[in-house]
C-alpha cells in the first residue's frame, strides 16, 4: 500500500477537525475525498503532507511513518500538494513557479525532463513561461500550481479542489489533465467538491461527515449509493 491513514485524529484547540479517519491509496490509483465544507477533507491532505500535526493516530507512506515530519520532509519522499486556491507565487514568472517546485532536487537532468513535460500538459505555460503568475488567468494558474507539484517528481499527488471557480469548460480540461497525469504513472489523491466529476475520475472513494468516515468503496459504488446520491449528487 503506497499511503496508510490509519485513525488519524487532528485538533484546533479544543475542536476536532478529524476524528478517528484511515484511508489507504493503493500504488496506481486515483481516490478521491467527498464531502461538505467543513467535513475535514482539506485538513486530511494537509495532515498527509505534514502541515498539520496529528493528535492521534498515524499516516504511513511506501511503508515508512510520516506523521511528524516536516513539510520538506514529506515532499522529498514523494508526496506533492496543490493547495485549494491555487497560491502561485504572483511576483514570479511562470518559469520561476516552476523551478520553485523543483528546488530540493540536485538532478538537473530530471528536472529539465520533467520540465518539458510540464510544457507537453500545459502549452499554454510554455507560451507563457516569462509572465508573471499574477497575469494568469484562474484557469492557467491552476494548471501551474499543478505543475509546479508536477515539477518534485511526485511519487504521489494530492490535490485540493483543483475546480473550484472554474467555468464549464475548464473544469472538463482539469477532468482531461488529472486522468493524463494518472496515466502517466502517478497517483493520486482528489478532493473535490464536484462529486459527480471527483466519481467519474476515481477507483476508490471516501465520504467525510463532521471530520469522520461516513462511508467508502469503489467509487462507482458510491456514485449508485443513495445517500451519496441524494447528498453530493443532487438527485
């Protein structure tokens, strides 16, 4: 098993923000992370990449722990986030973002390669390369927060509303993106509040209510299971 969650528990204060959650990510697989606002979803993958501290429990990754180690730590290993709302660095160019995910690697080789492959998903980043982030459109920052995560060689790939306030059609062109880049080899962990499209894109869902497990299995299961349906599916 590539990741492990096994009850992981994380408090503000005296508040619980999760409670008692595991969750496993096969090598290989996409899995996605449903549920309402507030429901704990961002605050488990922030908890997975070491920005939060566990008050019980513990995350285990290819096998070895990572509750407790710093962000820097856990991005070495292999584990890449991109944060809900993107948060490009706006006073650099697009290049710059991208050479910013890349700075605790020494194989200059690698990271011209995976560069080029950053610029194969996203043509319009190439085109773009010595704008500043800041005069992107929401769409094209969203692929180079993407990118930018792409560019750590990620062993695993965590990604936090990558849709949220994108028009229709870019929302299908992040859907097209995700299945490339987990056909490509490399997993992924979606949280989305689009539940419909987070289904379509998985092999395994979770569902979080009040910061806990409420229900997972197959996400083709979960998208036929009538609570799903009538809580996150709106039919």
């Amino acid at each position: 098993m590539l990741l492990e969650v096994r009850n992981a528990t994380v408090h503000y204060r005296k508040v619980a923000a999760l409670r008692g959650v595991s969750m496993d990510v096969p090598d290989g697989a996409v899995v996605t992370i449903i549920g309402a606002n507030g429901a704990g979803k961002s605050t488990l993958l922030r908890a997975i990449s070491g920005l939060e501290s566990l008050s019980a429990g513990e995350i285990r990754f290819g096998g070895g722990r990572i509750d407790g180690a710093p962000p820097e730590a856990v991005v070495a290993l292999g584990v890449a986030q991109v944060p809900e709302g993107r948060r490009v660095f706006p006073d650099l160019t697009v290049l710059e973002n991208l050479n910013t995910g890349a700075y605790l690697r020494r194989d200059r080789e690698g990271v011209a390669r995976d560069l080029d492959g950053v610029f194969e998903h996203f043509p319009r980043l190439k085109e773009r390369r010595r704008q500043w982030a800041k005069t992107l459109s929401g769409g094209e920052q969203q692929m180079l927060a993407i990118g930018r995560a792409l560019m750590s060689n990620p062993k695993l790939l965590l990604l936090d509303e990558p849709t949220i306030g994108l028009s229709p059609v870019l929302v299908q062109e992040m859907a097209r993106i995700i299945r490339e880049i987990h056909e490509r080899g490399v997993p992924v962990v979606l949280v989305e509040q689009n539940a419909e499209l987070a289904l379509q894109l998985a092999d395994y869902a979770y569902v979080l209510e009040i910061g806990s497990v409420a229900l997972h299995g197959p996400a083709a299961d979960l998208h036929e299971n009538e609570h799903v349906r009538r809580a996150y599916l709106g039919t």
